[in-house]
C-alpha cells in the first residue's frame, strides 16, 4: 500500500486548505484511514481519522475546523482545514491500517504564516 499526499503550501493565518490523501488500494478497504500532523520539535499527533469501528475522530485542537472526509469514487481522502493558525503548521502525514498494518505517506507540509 502506498499513500501519498497533496495540497500543502503557505497559507495566511484565517484561510482554508484542504489536502488530499491518494491510495494505490481502495481506501473503503481500510480499517481505518486519518490524518496526522508533526509540529517542529513536537511529537505526532492525530488531526483525524475514519474508522470502521468508532467513526470520525478529531483531535482536540482541530475539533470545529477541520473536517475529514472520503471520496470512493475519486478514491482520494480529504483533510478540510479551516481557520488556521500558526499553530497548525507542520508536516501532515496520511494513515492507514489495513489487516493490522499501519502505512505511512511521505506528508505535506503546511505553513501557516503572515
């Protein structure tokens, strides 16, 4: 399985974003498909994810901005960011579990910057 992610850049604090997460499985097939992000010197933490088991899941600080979201006929996942803060920037990575493993993107960074 390969992931691969699309859509960072430099954005203004307040704008939108939204990244893109390409699969070269189905991404209905996934256990479980999210969102993770990487602050300089922070450790990773969820932004979200789409389980089959529990649902949506937001981590706290995007909770209210951001909105995750699937496309199966374009087989592409989606991070809607809105509002976003400086404090947003980082590297966002996608995540799957398939058969009990975990895969990886390379990520794409987002800055958030005046």
């Amino acid at each position: 399985v390969q992931l691969v992610e699309s859509g960072g850049g430099l954005v203004q604090p307040g704008e939108s974003r939204r990244l893109s997460c390409g699969a070269s499985g189905s991404i209905k097939s996934f256990n479980l498909i999210g969102w993770y992000r990487q602050a300089p010197g922070k450790q990773r933490e969820l932004a979200a994810s789409l389980s089959r088991s529990v649902g949506i899941s937001y981590g706290d600080s995007v909770k209210g901005r951001f909105t995750i979201s699937r496309d199966d006929g374009k087989n592409l996942l989606y991070l809607q960011m809105n509002s976003l803060k400086p404090e947003d920037t980082g590297l966002y990575y996608c995540n799957a579990v398939l058969l009990e493993v975990e895969y990886w993107g390379p990520g794409t960074q987002v800055t958030v910057s005046s």
